[in-house]
C-alpha cells in the first residue's frame, strides 16, 4: 500500500476502489488526523466508484471543492457540486461516485465529540446514532465556519493550542445548520445569552481577523449585530472590546519573542491604527507599554 493510499485510507475508512478496465487513478490526497477529528482533501484524477465499508465509526462531512460527487446517503443517491456539503453518521455514508476533475474534502468525526456538542442543545442527552437528513447544501463563502475550520485544521499541527476550538466552532456549526432526528427537539434556551457568547468569543478567539467589521461574527453565530452587542452586554462588555483584548494578546505575543517586528508593525499587523489608542489600550491590559514587553522580547 502507498503513503497516498494509507492516507486514504485514513480519510475514508475501509473502502474498495473501482475504476474503468485500463484506466489507472492518479490519488492525491492531503490528510491531517487530530485525536477527535480527521480531515482531508482527495482526489483520483479519473471517473472512480469508492464502496464504503463496514465497519464505519465516525460521522462524514463530505464537501466538493471541484467537479462532480454522487453520494448514496442511506438509500437515496444525491449529486454534489462544487461548494455543497453533505452530513451523513457512520451508517449513512455509503459509496461514492467521482468525475474525472473531482476534487473533494471529508472530514470525519469522532462521535464522542458530536454528541458533547449537541448535548447542551437538549433537554436530555442524545442517545444512538445521529441521523442527518439526505439535504445537500450550499456553502455562502471561503468564510463559512465549516470552511475556514478545516482550512486551519489542514494548515496547522494537531497539537496546536487553538485546534479544539476550531474542532468545536465547526461541530456546532454541523449540529445546528445540517438537519438530523433531534433538531425540532432543540431547547428554547440552548440560544441563550451565555451559550451565543461563548460560541462567539471562540470565533473570535480562533480567528480575530477574520472579519472587517463585527458583523461578521454576527452573521457566522446566525444572529443580527443588535442582538449579539445585546448579549455581550449582559456578559459585562461589549463585542468589540472583546476582540480588542483578543487581538492585543496577539501583539504581545509577536512583541514578547526574539526576532519580533517593532511596536508599531506589530500593532499594525494586529489591526491597530491610532498609535496613541493602542498604547492605552496595551497599558490598561498589561501594566506595561509595549515598547517594554518589546525590549524583554529582544534581551532573550
């Protein structure tokens, strides 16, 4: 077995591979494994036909990237084209059928972490298998949850710090936007003001600068910018001082390392304009200037 196909392997479980007498696939495929999640992109290069196997323990989000993908979710087959995703358990899933320019993302999801996410939305732990409805969606954009969470799990390393918290933000993402058996039993307070907080200041603790305006991470949490100032507020502050202290972590990180930009390239690269702002802004988080936690940066 090549490395291509053990990785294969890994994204798609066990599974058999038939394609056209003559015909020899060019598998590429780009994997990262963390303890709760696996994600990868593949793609065959030819029209290919992949037979799931049992047994199948994570659930599937299956997302196309390029080309064509016919999926046979339970009993039903339904065509995915590019920038549509499809939910499926570990029973659901069961075979693929690939155009010759497919490209295609699965990511696969220990069930222990989608149940510890769907759990809170209930009134009573979740028991037995989720099973998604046969419903493909279409992606908004590069800054859908579901697209920029697997883009960092890709680029980044399984132990990273922020690597739960992306595995989280798109888990709820799936739990709430892909309809399955228990989403009509959802509680009226699951959207209460402590948990949009919470979900919030986890996008915003993963990816600060995502967006150009706080409307973005009103739009990602599916509420209006009225209502999530609203619920910062009765948390005790206010969105946007929220991410400030956010980003000003990030400029003392860059600050406190050897080899770092200077102070005003540092805030600058943080998303702070106004020189005299950021300073009072660093001293009232740190009680210090910036320029000090620069000159420890350098004496390492």
């Amino acid at each position: 077995m090549t490395e291509e196909e053990r990785d294969a392997a890994r994204v798609l479980g066990p599974h058999l591979v038939r394609v056209a007498r003559g015909t020899t696939p060019r598998l590429r495929v780009a994997a990262v494994a963390t303890p709760r999640m696996v994600v990868g992109t593949v793609a065959y290069g030819c029209e290919v036909a992949i037979d799931l196997q049992a047994p199948q323990e994570d659930y599937f989000v299956v997302t196309v990237l390029s080309g064509r993908l016919v999926c046979r979710h339970g009993d039903r087959w339904l065509e995915l084209r590019r920038g549509e995703v499809l939910a499926a358990s570990p029973v659901q899933l069961r075979a693929l059928r690939c155009s010759p320019g497919c490209l295609f993302r699965i990511i696969r999801i220990r069930p222990d972490l989608l149940l510890a996410r769907l759990a809170p939305l209930l009134a009573f732990p979740p028991e037995g298998l989720v099973s998604f409805r046969p419903l493909v969606r279409t992606l908004r954009s590069a800054s859908d949850p579901l697209v920029r969470s697997a883009q960092r799990l890709l680029m980044g390393r399984p132990d990273d710090r922020l690597t739960r918290y992306v595995e989280e933000v798109l888990v709820d993402w799936l739990v709430r936007a892909q309809p399955h058996q228990f989403s009509s039993r959802f509680r009226r307070e699951a959207r209460d003001v402590a948990e949009l907080v919470a979900f919030v200041r986890v996008l915003m603790d993963s990816d600060p600068f995502g967006g150009r305006s706080m409307s973005h991470y009103a739009q990602l949490a599916g509420v209006s910018l009225a209502e999530l100032t609203a619920a910062f507020q009765e948390e005790g502050c206010l969105p946007h001082e929220y991410l400030r202290a956010v980003r000003l972590d990030c400029v003392q990180r860059l600050l406190a390392r050897a080899g770092q930009p200077s102070v005003r390239a540092a805030a600058e690269q943080c998303g702070f304009r106004d020189n005299a702002l950021f300073n009072k802004w660093y001293y009232q988080r740190f009680g210090e200037w910036p320029w000090q936690t620069a000159r420890r940066g350098r004496a390492r």
